[in-house]
C-alpha cells in the first residue's frame, strides 16, 4: 500500500514551517501606534520583599555562569546543579570565576 501525499509547492513537502508570506504578514500599524513605547524604568520602592534562599541564589548564578561560558545546562544536569548550589558561597564563587575565565577565552 502506498500512501501519495499531495503538496501544493515543492517549498512545502522541503520546509514543513514554509507559509505564503501573504497571509502571514503582519497589518501595517494604525498611524498613531507607529511609534514604540519603551516601559518605564522600575521604581524601587515598589520591588518585593521576598528574600530568595541562598541556595538558590547559587543556583541562578551557576546556570547563568555555565550558559554565558557556551554550556547550557540540560535537564539530566539538574541533580548536579543542585549538589554544587549547595555548597558554601566561597566555592560557588570560585566556580563562577572558573567559568567566566573560560567564557572569556
């Protein structure tokens, strides 16, 4: 049994995210919208007073540290993560200096 699927272009049956531009254009922007309006900075008494745990902290930091460094972290890296957010900040520093010298080579 063979199963022929029918394409309307050659484009579509090469590229499955292909779209005729026409319908998916965007419409031109009423003539008082044509400007972008940039949000307001932060007003800091406004800011929550939630404390984030320390653990977290090194958490947060060592992602950032590991995917400024071109190591992304993967979800298996989690148990890892965790065991190395544990421990004292002096160490999680020096990881993050570890790994900020090695992004910056």
């Amino acid at each position: 049994m063979t199963i022929a699927l029918e394409h309307h272009t050659p484009q579509t049956f090469v590229d499955p995210y292909a779209a005729d531009p026409a319908e998916t254009a965007w419409p031109p922007a009423a003539a008082e919208q044509d400007m972008d309006h940039l949000l307001p900075p932060p007003n800091p008494s406004e800011r929550l007073s939630i404390l984030i745990d320390p653990r977290d902290q090194h958490r947060l930091a060592l992602h950032a540290a590991l995917t400024t460094a071109g190591i992304p972290p993967r979800p298996e890296d989690r148990d890892a993560i965790d065991q190395l957010s544990a421990l004292p900040s002096t160490i999680n520093t020096t990881l993050q200096r570890w790994l900020s010298h090695t992004a910056s080579q």
